[in-house]
C-alpha cells in the first residue's frame, strides 16, 4: 500500500504504519481526546476505543443516517475498534484491569474522583504493566485552583485568551473562533505529549502517569505570538503581536470576491504593481523599499485594496500564480471538496460503511516513506468489536457471556 | 526536578524529560518547525538549531533588546543550541553528513530542489544511519499540483477553509484567526508525525523519510468540524457544523464586560435563570428541556443576553462559578500574566538571560509523572553552541578551526 486513505484494506486489520503494534485503551470521549487517537489509528496503533453503555456522545452529533453514527463521530473513529465496558460494575473494572496490563496507552478524559471510581487509576494499574502510558486529559491543570472546573472549547477560547483576541483583531466585542479550536490545538498537545512518553516506555520499558491540561495548552499556543513585549522585565511594550492583530491582514475584496496576497521580496512587490496595472506605484517612494513599506503600512494596504477590486478573482489567481508572488485563494468548505491538489493527493475519499452506506472522509496528512499508514476499518456501531477484543486479550467464551451476562460488557448489534 | 518550568537547571544542560538521549537536528526556520522542536527540547532532547550565516529570520521579529533576539525567537527556542552551519559550502554540507550519521531526527523546511543542493538528502543521509528519521515539512504536499507553492500562514488560512469560516461566522468578509494558527496546527502536527516516527524507529531500529504538508494538515483541521452533511453520500445537507456557525455561538456582555456561560444540564440552566434573577424563566415551556431548549435556540440565547447584561461580569464569575454551571472570563493577554491559577501552576517563569537580560517565558503544559521536563537553558545567540557541538561530535579543534576558516562553520560572539 504506497499511500494511505486509499480505501479500506482488503484484509480488514493488517496494520501499516509507524505505530503498528501500539495498543491504545481509548475511554475519552468528544474531540480532546479522540482527535490524537484518530490518528494514531490510521498510522497504525490498534486503538480500542473503550465506551460506556450510552457510548460516546460524540456519537448523536448530527447529521446522521442511523442513531449513534453521526458525523464528527465518523470521521475521528475510523481504524479504531469499540468495546463497550460498564465501569460502574466491578467485572467492567476487572476488564479493563486485565485489558490495561498488555497495553502500551491508557487516555481518558475522567476528572480524578470518579476515574478512581471507575478503576481509572494509574497506581492499580502500574503494577501490572510498568511499561503503560497512563494519560489524563484535564481541562485546567489538577495543581492550581481551577483543576476541578469542567471545560469546553468554547469556554477554553474565553480564558485562554482567543475569543478577546478575535475582538481585538476586528474592533469588537470578542468572538470565538467557528472550529474546535481550544479542543484540537489541545488534543494535538496530547498527541505529541503520549507519543514522547511512548518513545520514552520504546527506549527504557518504563512508561509514566502524565496530564495534558486543555487550558495550559492554549495558552501556550496563543503566548507563542503573542507575548512579545511582555517577554521583557521591564517589558518593551504591551502583549500583542502587532502583525497579526492589524486590521490590514485581511484577505483583499476583488471585483467578484476575495483572494489572499502576500507580496514578500522587492520583486514580488513589482511584479504585484504590474499585474494590477498600476506600475508605476512600484516606484512610488513610499512603496520602493522594505523600509519605506513598513514605514507606510496603511497607505500601501490602502492601495492594495484599491487595486485587488480592479480585477475578478480568477484574473487575481492565475496572475499571481504565473508571476511567482505568495497566494491564495479563499476556500469554502465546498471549494475543498472540489479542489484539484486535494483530489490528486487522494485527501478525501469515499467508501461504503457496512451501516452506514456511502460516506465521505479525508484522510492523515502525513507520508511516512518507510511505513506508509494505511486505513484499515470504517467506524465501528457501539461495542462492534466487544467480543472480538476480548476473545484476542484471553477471554474464553464463557467468562465473556458471563461479562455480557452481567452487563460489565455489552456486545454490539 | 519535581517540576517543569521551574527555571534553570543548576547544571546547564541536565537532561530531563521523555525525550532525553533523542537527537535533533532541526533545520527549519520561524514556526512550522521550531514551534515543534521547541516543545521537543522542552521535554529533554538534545536539540541542534543548525542556522544559515545570517540566522532564522524568526530571530529579527520585534520587539527585542539586541538583534538577533527577538520575543518569538526568545520563546520557541530555549533549551536549543545555535550551530552555524554555511550548507552552501562543501565543507559544511560534509559537517551536516557528520552530525546527521549520529541523529534520531533531522527536520527542515527548504523545497526540494534546494534541498538537494544543501546536502539535506535523505538518500545520501541513510546511508550512514539507516535510523534517521528525515522529516520535511512543506506548504503543500509534493505529490500534488500545488507542490511548488510556497506556504505563510494568512495564506493557508484562506485556501484551508479557516478565513471563509471566520466569514459565514461573522456575517461578513473572510477574516483570518490573528494567531499564527495554521503554522501552529500544522508544527504539531510535524510534533505527532516525527515522534509516532521515532517510535517507530525506537521499536525497530528503522528510520525513514516522512512529509508533513501545512495544507492538507490545516484541511484536517478543519473538516473534522465541519464535513457534517458532506460525510454522506448523498450529502445529508451542506457542509458546516451549524453550532459552531451559529450568530449566537459568542461570549455574553455584561453589564461591563463579558464572559462565557455554556449551562449544559436541565439543573445548569435553573440555576442560571436563578443567578440571572428570572427564576420563572426556567418554567418557560421554551426552556424547560433541552428538545425545547434545542427547538428555540433563538429565543434562548436572547434571553440570554438580555439576562447577561444585568449584573457586571464579577457578579456572574463568583455566582457561576458557586453554582457549578460551566463558565470562562474573556481574558486579554495582560489577564493571562495575572492569573492565580497560571502563577500556581507555573506557567510563566522569570529568568535572566545571559546577553539580554531578565526575559519572562513559558513552560510546556505537560505533566510528565515519571520524566519531569526540565527547562535547561536560555535561547542561544546565533552560533553560541558551534564549537561546542562539533567539539561533542568528534571533530577535533583543529578541524573546528578549519571548518571556521573556510566560512563553512561560523561560531558566536
């Protein structure tokens, strides 16, 4: 398999990819942790994802053609296989006990009295299996004096700083930003943070508790532009990356649209004046130089504005692609759907969901040369693969009907 | 070292962290790469910044105190050593072979054809250390027709979807998201690769040749959002996640203010008509449960708002917060540098740099129980560290002196 997201593996399970032979216990739920799990999946590790009896409430976001398969659930849950476990009963908890001692990662998004409740807990754990990666997604950190607070992305974008930061860019009331943003910049920081402990369990056999804080993680992500004068004690001017808060950057209006231009080396701006007919503004004093430019910011994004309305966007496109000047368009969502480059690196695919019918997904970004990733299962109905998993982890027929029997476990439809 | 972040490490350059013993050299510049490098030095690997003659040019962004240092350089860069390297000379392309032959990770961001020219060549590399991960991190993925473009992130914004987004939002034109989001979503996405990578390697003593594209990184990004109705074939609507997108999706004003109020349950939401001083609201058929709560969404939230506005924002902080209903303050940079629950944690620490003085900083957000990150030194000045990597690698002073006399090495001041 040269390329991943080429449709599903013909063998249903034969897993490529860097982390073949990783085994995850997934108990998140919604996108913090279930968006790093996803692609763990598709780049190979054997993700179990670990539901309770009314399974993950990501799962009724709609739309949807069946109940529990909604959307969002659809597209972070592919390659991974559900098991669902009732953690309220002790069999449940003696399950995942026994499902823990051979895993390499255990992620869940719990706060910390009922994990312990649920057998969530990394002391029980550890004697077992001293190489587990053992992972607590929070939202504020359990050392300061929010670590009990509940948080969503919408809240995160409040108090990290980027809702007010959207204000500040646009001279209004604050605003958030319309994508998950706090969720998956924070679940990208789980990512990176389990597969450093995972290197560190490859490389020693000894794996660790940690704790990925959503609000911390934000933070991070926004004081890297934006602390700027503030890095300095005294400081050298207040917090903000004036760049980016300018009211200027902006895509620019065309006669029927917008286009995004980026005009770089002196060259590029001459080249810029050209097209837009206006030559001689490559000469203007103001303009001639990166000096000057700076130095003129408004009057020169004044002019571009003017001179971006002159033409239609496709005129825009086409000419600054030949010229070599940094572009780009804007994109609807139904732009990417159509777009050539997305097609040609096979980025969205369709394929038939056994359930579900015909669907539409994307795919990991990444091409791992010497492990290619390759999708190997559609999203799973609610305990698919309860059976299946436990028969694999030792289970024999019986202790599992007995499980079922119990309700510890629930087998799927 | 119980805790990350808690300044210097007496020793220099202890390391700690899930990532000590790994090696990098990091080739690239501004944030794609560095971003993830900095987070990987952060957690304890011997991270190499090998820098062309003139520096990256992250390190000229104001504001700074001496050239060559700027905030954003200030922040990504701790724990990283500068080695100078001129790749445009034999000699320190040869060098560049040296290192590479006793890495776990070389990471660049040059096209490929310059690439080649540089002696950054995962062919002629591997040879030497078949377990060299080689990651490229590009615009565009190059197997595609936009493979030669080059990629900044207002311009990855627009064509990924995410300016339009912030457009239907708002109601207006295509805005970007004034944070360096695209550069940001898609170095952590470099972070997940290259570590899933290294386990990989870690586990089998392989490394390989992996790309990581910004565009198809950012398209993921935002599609696992918003795909919704285009995840079926025939769609099941337009592509858009409706809650995200609504008008009504915005911190609240206040009577002086803002803040985040996101009541989830039925209790959530009598205890906020309560606070609000309309208890009988709670009764209002309209609101009474979430089907009617969902049927009215509109009525809602202006109810919302009128409510809101009532009481100063200290008001709804102290009396959400008492009754548990899921909330946020709206905070400006300069309320993130005063928090209590940031200052408990750690988040921001004061050190005295060596050339420039006391610099406020960051630490990574994660908790690692078993391998504490440890914040080992301050941002190095442009080929502070040449003489002395070499020096480790092997070379002995005479070749560093030669390598210096030829301009293919250059050490700091």
């Amino acid at each position: 398999m040269a390329r991943s997201g080429s449709g599903t593996d013909a063998a249903g399970a034969a897993a490529g990819g860097p982390l073949a032979g990783i085994r995850v216990l997934d108990l998140s739920t919604i996108q913090l942790g279930p968006f790093a799990t996803g692609l763990m999946a598709e780049w190979g590790a054997d993700v179990i994802k670990i539901e309770a009896p009314d399974g993950d409430p990501v799962r009724k976001i709609p739309p949807m053609r069946h109940a529990g398969m909604g959307s969002m659930f659809l597209g972070v849950s592919r390659d991974k296989r559900s098991l669902v476990l009732d953690l309220t009963v002790a069999e449940g908890r003696e399950t995942l006990a026994r499902l823990a001692a051979d895993a390499d990662l255990l992620l869940h998004n719990f706060r910390p009295r009922p994990a312990k409740k649920l057998g969530v807990d990394y002391e029980a754990l550890r004697a077992a299996n001293p190489r587990l990666v053992f992972c607590t997604a929070v939202g504020y950190g359990s050392d300061g004096r929010y670590g009990d607070r509940g948080a969503y992305d919408d809240l995160i974008q409040g108090i990290s700083g980027v809702a007010g930061l959207v204000g500040r860019h646009l001279g209004g009331d604050p605003r958030y930003v319309p994508l998950a943003m706090a969720d998956k910049a924070a679940s990208f920081m789980v990512l990176g943070s389990v597969l450093a402990a995972l290197v560190h369990a490859s490389r020693t056999g000894r794996g660790q508790a940690i704790e990925v804080p959503m609000f911390e993680s934000l933070v991070h992500f926004v004081v890297t532009d934006h602390l700027t004068g503030r890095a300095f004690e005294p400081p050298l001017g207040e917090a903000g990356y004036v760049r980016q808060l300018s009211a200027h950057r902006k895509p620019f209006r065309t006669a029927d649209g917008h286009v995004c231009i980026l005009p770089f080396s002196d060259a590029n701006w001459r080249h810029f004046f050209a097209i837009a007919g206006a030559p001689e503004d490559a000469d203007d004093p103001r303009f001639a130089s990166v000096g000057a430019r700076t130095e003129n910011t408004s009057a020169l994004y004044t002019r571009m504005e003017e001179l971006a309305a002159r033409h239609p966007t496709a005129y825009w496109l086409a000419e600054l692609e030949k010229a070599d000047i940094p572009f780009a368009p804007v994109n609807s969502l139904e732009d990417l759907l159509a777009d050539p480059h997305l097609a040609e690196v096979g980025f969205f695919a369709e394929e038939d969901h056994p359930s579900e019918g015909r669907l539409r997904s994307w795919r990991a970004p990444t091409r791992f040369g010497g492990t290619p990733a390759a999708h190997r299962r559609p999203a799973p109905r609610l305990g698919e693969h309860s059976v299946e998993v436990l028969l694999e982890a030792g289970f024999d027929g019986e202790e599992v009907d007995a499980l079922i029997a119990k309700g510890a476990v629930r087998a799927g439809d």
